[in-house]
C-alpha cells in the first residue's frame, strides 16, 4: 500500500526495473518469515496440550 501511495504522489515510479526490485524484497521477506514461522511452529506439542 505504500508503494502504491508513494507512486500516486510522484516519489516512486512505476518502472519495470524498480517493479522488480521491491518484488524481489517481498520475496526474500517472506521466505525469511515462511522459514521463522516453521521453525517456531511445533504441531506436536499442540496436539498434546490440546486434550
């Protein structure tokens, strides 16, 4: 939503190469947040505290 924003107002434009470049950013910030979330996640102890 910030990009977008800041596109509407003129600070950041809507070029392939700076499109491609915030793209890549969210993909590195979410594999990070996939990896940080498994590894906190522990299926087995809910399973067993859940009774």
């Amino acid at each position: 939503m910030a990009i977008f924003v800041a596109a509407v107002e003129g600070s950041f434009p809507f070029t392939v190469l700076n499109l491609l470049a915030v793209s890549g950013v969210v993909l590195v910030v979410d594999v990070a947040l996939f990896y940080v979330s498994r590894s906190t996640f522990s299926r087995e102890e809910i399973l067993t505290k859940w009774k």
